[in-house]
C-alpha cells in the first residue's frame, strides 16, 4: 500500500478470498443443473408470461402461446 492510500474492506484479504470462494465454489454448486438450453427456454416461457394478452381473442391467444 502507498503510503497516501487507504486501506479498506474492498482491499481486505477476506473480501479477496470471498471474491475466490465464491467463483470457484459457491456459484458452480448453485448452478450446476443451468444449461444455455434452460436459460433460453426459461426467457422464452418468462416473455410469454409478461406478456400482455387481449381476452377479447382468445384464439390469438391460443396461437401466441404455441
């Protein structure tokens, strides 16, 4: 450390060791089963949900969710 800088929590070895933890450990084992497959599918499902359907044509509707 220079003798004008600070140190702080950002530059503390826990927060490095956390930053490492966390790549290396936490998030494999919380995401193991994501694929690039679900994640599309999940957006895809996710848009047709926040979509806004019209009521008055439920055919449409019908058609829009195939």
């Amino acid at each position: 450390m220079d003798k004008g800088e600070k140190g702080g929590w950002v530059n503390s070895a826990f927060a490095k060791w956390f930053a490492n933890f966390d790549e290396d450990t936490l998030r494999p084992f919380l995401i193991r089963n994501y694929t690039l497959q679900a994640v599309e599918t999940m957006d895809a499902l996710n848009a047709i949900i926040t979509k806004n359907f019209d009521d008055k044509e439920p055919d449409d509707v019908a058609q829009q969710l195939d």
